[in-house]
C-alpha cells in the first residue's frame, strides 16, 4: 500500500548543508505548525547535502507524519519537499488509491500506544512499529465523506472558539469600562 520513506538531518557541522539553503526542510517543529497542508520551513538544506545524505524528496500530495517525540502530527505536503528522521512519509505505491485527507485523519487519531518504545528523549516509534499498524482502507467515496466530515466538524469546533473568544474580549472590554 505504501512505502514508508522516512527523512534526515544532515549533519549540522557542515555549514555549508544549512547556509543559503535551497529545499525547504521540515522538522516535528514546523509540522506543528500545519493544519492540512505544509508551507514554510523554519530550515533550508542546499542540494550539496542532498546529494552528500542521499536523502529522499517526498512527493507532492504525500501524508508526513511525526513518530519521534510528538508523536502523530500529520499533513500532506504542498509540494516536493525533504524531512528529518523524525517525520516519516507515506508514499503511495503506484495504483493505490487512498484520499489523503482520509489519511491524515486517521493516522493523527489512531492509538500509537501499541508501537512505542521508549528512547532517551521520550516516546517513540520507529519504521516497524508504524509498518505494521493496520489501516482500514474503505472505498474511496466513504473516505472522503469521513474526512469531510471531520473536517467541518473541526471547522466548527474553531468557529465556537473564535465566538467563545471574542465574547470573553468583550466581557473584560465592557468589565474595565464600567467597573474601573
């Protein structure tokens, strides 16, 4: 169903691997920061530590997944990009068809428990434990339906917080005004 294709980090000693890097890069830390879609990296590697690491690209519309740490923060990537040995990517072998969104759903909300090890800085898992969890694989109409519908029930989520939010700025507005 998958290759499971798992980034590096080329070494930070080389200079010449971080400074005016070239391919966006990305880390647990900026897979935090997305919500569906990666954009921006924090970091940059030039092509001479693709070529000297023999790191892989990750494709286009592939899910990436945090297994070190944090684990099971997800997104699908934007666009070509690398990650370190913390991320690994699902990369579709050819004549699969699994909607991404579906996958990226399910992989944040499945129990990792099971494949944990524990390591020097915390939990983790590693390319075996995650090869062998079963992912449940509907038909494609049925795994876009369920992502739809996490998806607006997220949105709705966001939307009551922003209003909860935004009544509360209200109420301390109206608190300082008349009771200071």
């Amino acid at each position: 169903m998958f290759d499971l294709q798992i980034g590096k980090t080329p070494s930070r000693n080389n200079h010449d691997y971080w400074r005016d890097g070239i391919h966006k890069w990305i880390s647990v830390g900026d897979l935090g920061n997305y919500e569906r879609f990666t954009g921006d990296t924090t970091e940059k590697i030039s092509q001479s530590a693709v070529d000297a690491t023999g790191i892989k690209i990750v494709p286009a519309q592939t899910v990436i997944m945090s297994f070190k740490l944090t684990i099971g923060r997800t997104a699908i990537t934007s666009e070509e990009i690398y990650t370190n040995e913390a991320i690994a990517a699902f990369v579709l072998k050819t004549g699969e068809f699994i909607d991404a969104d579906y996958l990226r759903i399910y992989l944040r909300g499945h129990d990792w428990s099971r494949g944990q090890i524990r390591a020097v800085k915390g939990l983790t898992l590693n390319k075996q434990s995650i090869g062998v969890a079963k992912i449940p694989v509907p038909p494609l109409e049925l795994q876009k339906e369920f992502a739809s519908y996490v998806e607006a029930c997220e949105s709705m989520k966001k939307s009551a917080r922003a209003k909860r939010e935004s009544l509360v700025s209200k109420r301390a507005d109206l608190v300082t005004k008349y009771f200071r």
